[in-house]
C-alpha cells in the first residue's frame, strides 16, 4: 500500500512538495492539474436540528496502564503491598516480611515488617514504579507513607532515587519514631531528569519497624490537586474540549467474576483505605499478560466526576447491571446475579446519584462533602452495563429503570446494544431498548477503514422518535491495527455522518483512551506515552479538530441537492455557532486526486471576510506519530479570504479540513 501511495503521489509533484496550504497557490499556475470546480451550497439561515454540548466527548478505560501507571500520577507500584503477590513491585532485601496485625488500614490490611541489626546486606524496600519512575530534575516529588516503631526508639531512614545505572541521585532522612501509626512525609527534588528511576528505602539504625501505603506524587499534579493526575495526561484530555467523559471503562465494568466486577464505593473515602482489586486486563489477553496490573483505585469515583469538572466535561459513569463479562461466562453460570438478587447492584446506582449530586445532609452526599467537594456534580447521564447482550441483559436493565425512574426522573439512562455494530445481538436490542424507554442506546464498532467509510451513511435512516445514540465505544481498525494517518482519515469521514445526524447521535467517545508503551493490551489507542512524554496520533487530531469545533446548529450542505458522503471521495458537513457567531464547515477529502469546490453560503452577506482553516494531511496512508518523532502528522493553521458569499476551497488528496467563517 505504502509502495503504492508514493507512486501516485510521485505525479503531483507540485503538492507534495510545496509547504504552504493548497489554497495559497494560484490558480493560474500552468503546472497545476486543476480539477472542475464542483458546486456545494448551505444555508445559514435554515438550521435544522441543535447539536448536543455532549456529541464529543471521551471514554477512559483503566487498560494498556491507563490509570495506574498512566493517567493517575502516582509512581509506586503496589504501595500497600496488596497484591496477590504482595511484593510485587518491590525488591526486599535484609529481613523484610509481610504482615497483617493491628493494619493502619481494615481494608488494605497488608504492611512490611522490616528490621536491621547492623548485617552487612542492610534492611530495605526497592520498588520498580510501572515499567520504571520517571522524574525531572529540578522539579518536586512528595514521598510520603505510614510507619511505627517495634522496638523502642526511633529509626533512621535513607530515601534515595535510583537511576537506570544503579546510581543514587536523590537523597533524603527520615526519622520514624512512635508505636502508632503515623503519616510521614519527605520532597525530592531530583538533580537530573530519569526515565527508569526506582525508590530505595534503606533502614540506617537498628530496629524493627512498620511501613505501609508508600505513596510519592509529583507536585505539578493537573490542577495541583493532591491524590492528581499527571499534568500532561490531563492536559491532553482537556485540549480535546470534550462535552462529556465517560469511565471507569468497560469491560472492568462486568469484571470476569462477581467478586472483581468495579464497585464504585470501594473507590471513595479517605485513599489509604480503598481496597486494590485486580484488573481484569491483568490476565485476559494471554500474548500480552500483565500480572502486575492492579486497580489501587487511587483513581476513584470522586477523582473521575473532579476530572471531568476540570476539562470542562460531562459526567457520564457506566455501572454493573449485575452480570459478569459474557465473554467470560456462559448464560447460566452462577457469576450472573439472579434478577431476584439484585437489590444491591440497584441501590448502587441509586447511591451514586445521591454521591454526585445530593445534599451534604445526605449520606451519600456527605461523603462527597468531607472528599472537599460540598456543590454538587451536577450528574445528568448514567449507563447501566456494558457490552451485555440477549434476555439476561434487558430484564436485569428494566430493574434498574424503575427504580431509578421513580427516585430520579431527571436522570437520563443508557442502554447497550451488545459488542457488535450489527447482527443477532443488535437487532434483538435495539428493539427491547425501545421497549423499556431508554434515553440513549450505546453502540460500539471496531472496524475496518471501508467500514468506516461506508458507514457515513449510517445514521441517515435510524428512527427520529426513538432513542438517541450514544457511539459509546469506536475506532477505526487498520489490518495491523496501528493508528495511522488513513484510518484518522477515515474516522474523520465517519463522523460527519454523526454531525449530519445530530438530531439521532446525541453522544460519541473514542475508544480506548491511554496506552503506555511499553505496558499495553490493545491498540490502536488515542493517546500513547511513556514514564515522561505523551504522544498523540493522528487520530487524536481528528478528534480534537470536531471537539474544538463541535457548534450549536446543524446547517444543510449539499452538492446538487445530496449530502456529501463519499461522492468523489468527500464527507462533508456543516453547523452555526451561535455562540461564535461562525460558520464551521468540515471536509474530508479521502481520495487521491484534489478536488477544488466552491460553497455558496447562502444568508452570508457578500462583504470580504476571512475564515479560519484547520487541516491534518499527509501523502502515506500508514503516516503516523512516535514517541521519537510525535510531530509527523499534526494539523496546520492558515486563513483564506471569502468573497461574494462564497468559500472557494482546494481539498488536497487524503485531507480532512475545518473551515471556521465568520457570519459578522
């Protein structure tokens, strides 16, 4: 394909190699293989249907190390040494034992027992981080963990980083004294920025002592909010302006066993006490198994309702319906909750609406108030289930609807539609979410480019009066499903078939979010990153390009009389905001050959005016970004004048584009 590419390209010459945007070349230029100008026409004043502040948004999942060695900042692995393994992550050496008496924390009951008598070898805990702990010199980290002394006096700790040579670079003492359990604190201000550094615990005075939940966090947290998220993670997230965020994921949701299925309440309170449970991405892909992939749901529910607060997006939590991954577990196996037996799973839900948005006199809502946040979250969308699929799914979910009608009309829910973009289990859904009312039914589809192309059409012909469309889960999947610039491509010509159907598509989130490089089950993924650096593909930028572009209004855009969705290669779509008083009009050009247009912008006035241009291009179909090289394919900026109430657009082979036009 690569081959293939380049040779066409090799004959537009003039393109390929000029750096500046299409539109600034001239027209008269001899050399230029100018195509017809074809004629599109919208209408500013007729807009048909408003687009929903939530149409693009975010779905976080805790896999590929999305939040334990990603999003969430902490940099210890297995701080409360709860693992099934309980010194996974660290490296004892001297006399070093796990214990379970008298534990600072009921629900982490695991602590080290470490005690020096002067041998030779020393007493002390290394720990590993995820796949190392990455730090930059100058910048501080807070250590922090709780101890007590055994024997009588105090005890003299060294705190030192360690580097990829087995080098100290960071020192730091810390005298523990007293048979409670007390918290103790230390910063470390690196000298040298470490990509792979490790935690070094040495005892330096005889004794025996207790150590448990041994935290350290950077300073610059996203927002400098203690128990954080890692700055540039974080940042990532908000720059996509997206309108809603859904978590805490997935499958991790169903959990393969009733017993490791994600409970929202373990997840809050103080975060020394939240149990760890073990992710079901630990073990499920068995080429790319993880057996240090943990939950300490240090990222709970109350970090994800303030995280979602902080990007400026919705709340849109997913909740177990009281079945266990199908995939898993067969119809009848006893990890499925009876129906008769689901008051629990229900009172659940009902309490976490009462925790995002009940008073502080509330119990729930209490909690939510000593957390530090006493205003409410303003919780307006919940999602009960997964992928689930067949009888066992709808006649749990209609449980689920009436308690939460009764108590919570206002809350709107969300239903599924099983694994799959179609067949059995979509077409016995769709029918049964209808049934029992649902607001919104969540799709999923991981397919191929010619999938997604062809798709544009999808939503044209879906029921007006039915329930509205949450694309809960979607990507575009290569053969070798890396992300690449074509499959962007083809997601952007996709979604201008959401817009274009906003009155039906109400809600959409990409899928999956994060994935660490060296740690990860899936792809392709949204965002990549190291210890230290984030690098955002391709697919990203599309999504960024509709998020920071979403408007308010949908506007017709036609060539002769038709939506654009794949006449000569072209999606195309526009809307009104109303807010900006602009005009924002989206094309993706998927072909090979440039197609000149012009757009009559009927309701504009005729007066000169510039519009804004946003365009992500390349000439290789399988372009992508590195972690060494993050900036190959990354959207340029430029104007264009448009004159006589007419945009006069070049679209540049293999390009998606947002026009933004001023209306004043």
């Amino acid at each position: 394909m690569k081959k293939t590419i380049t040779t066409l390209f090799a004959a537009m010459s003039v393109l390929v190699a000029t750096a500046q945007p299409a539109e600034q070349l001239s027209a008269s230029d001899p050399a230029m293989p100018w195509d017809p100008i074809y004629s599109m026409k919208l209408d500013v004043n007729k807009p048909l249907f408003p687009i929903q502040n939530t149409m693009y948004g975010i779905f976080f999942e805790d896999i590929n190390f999305g939040a334990d060695g990603g999003l969430y900042a902490e940099l210890i692995k297995n701080r409360s040494f709860e693992f099934e393994e309980p010194f996974m992550g660290w490296a004892p050496f001297g006399n070093v034992t796990i214990q379970t008496k008298n534990p600072a924390f009921p629900k982490n009951p695991h602590y080290a027992r470490l005690t020096y008598n002067g041998q030779i070898t020393g007493t002390g805990l290394d720990n590993e981080g995820f796949k190392g702990i990455g730090v930059k010199a100058g910048e501080k980290y807070d250590l922090t963990f709780y101890a007590r002394t055994v024997t009588n006096g105090p005890v003299r700790l060294r705190v030192n980083l360690v580097d990829s040579h087995n080098d100290l670079f960071e020192r730091a003492v810390v005298e523990v004294n007293g048979k409670n359990w007390t918290k103790y604190s230390v910063t470390l201000t690196p000298r040298k920025t470490e990509e792979k550094a490790r935690l070094r615990i040495t005892m330096e005075t005889q004794g025996t002592i207790d150590l448990e939940h041994i935290s350290m966090f950077p300073q610059n947290t996203f927002m400098n909010r203690p128990n954080g998220m890692r700055a540039d993670l974080a940042q990532a997230l908000k720059d996509l302006k997206p309108g809603v965020f859904r978590f805490p994921g997935g499958c991790i949701v169903e959990g393969t066993t009733h017993e490791t299925r994600y409970q929202w309440k373990n997840t809050v309170g103080p975060v020394e006490n939240r149990p760890v449970n073990i992710n079901r991405w630990n073990y499920t892909f068995a080429h790319k198994k993880f057996p240090d992939y943990y939950q300490s749901y240090g990222l709970g529910f109350f970090e994800y309702f303030q995280l979602a607060e902080d990007i400026g997006a919705e709340p849109l939590p997913v909740l177990n319906c009281g079945l266990s991954c199908q995939f898993e577990n067969e119809e009848h196996s006893h990890e499925h909750t009876a129906v008769k037996d689901l008051k629990p799973f229900i009172e659940d839900a009902l309490d976490l609406i009462e925790f995002a948005n009940g008073p502080v006199t509330s119990k729930w809502g209490k909690v939510r108030a000593d957390m530090g946040h006493p205003e409410p979250f303003n919780l307006r969308l919940l999602a009960i289930g997964n992928e689930q699929w067949g009888p066992l799914y709808p006649e749990r979910l209609e449980k689920f609807i009436e308690a939460i009608r009764a108590r919570y009309p206002e809350i709107e829910i969300i239903g599924s539609s099983g694994p799959g973009s179609e067949g059995e289990d979509f077409e016995y859904l769709w029918p049964e979410m209808k049934r029992l009312k649902v607001d919104h039914v969540d799709e999923h589809y991981y397919r191929s480019p010619e999938w997604f192309l062809e798709g544009a059409t999808r939503y044209d012909s879906y029921d007006r009066n039915g329930p509205k469309v949450f694309a809960g889960e979607y990507a575009c999947h290569p053969r070798n499903r890396e992300n690449s610039f074509y499959a962007a491509l083809c997601e952007a010509a996709f979604m201008t078939g959401f817009e274009r159907n906003a009155d039906v598509v109400h809600i959409t989130t990409y899928a999956p979010l994060f994935a660490h490089v060296e740690a990860w089950q899936w792809r392709p993924d949204l965002i990549w990153f190291d210890n230290l650096n984030v690098m955002k593909t391709p697919n990203y930028y599309v999504q960024q390009m509709y998020g920071q572009n979403a408007g308010t209004d949908v506007v017709a855009l036609t060539m002769e009389g038709a939506p654009l969705t794949g006449r000569l290669d072209l999606y195309a779509t526009a809307a009104l905001d109303k807010e900006t008083h602009e005009l924002i009009v989206k094309v993706a050009n998927t072909g090979i050959r440039q197609r000149r247009v012009n757009v009559e912008l009927e309701g504009v006035p005729a007066s000169k005016r510039t519009a804004k241009v946003t365009r992500l291009q390349h000439t290789d179909l399988e372009a992508k970004n590195t972690m060494c090289r993050p900036d190959q394919v990354v959207p340029v900026e430029f104007e264009i004048p448009v004159e006589d109430g007419m945009l006069r657009a070049i679209l540049p082979p293999l390009s998606f584009g947002v026009y933004r036009i001023p209306l004043k």
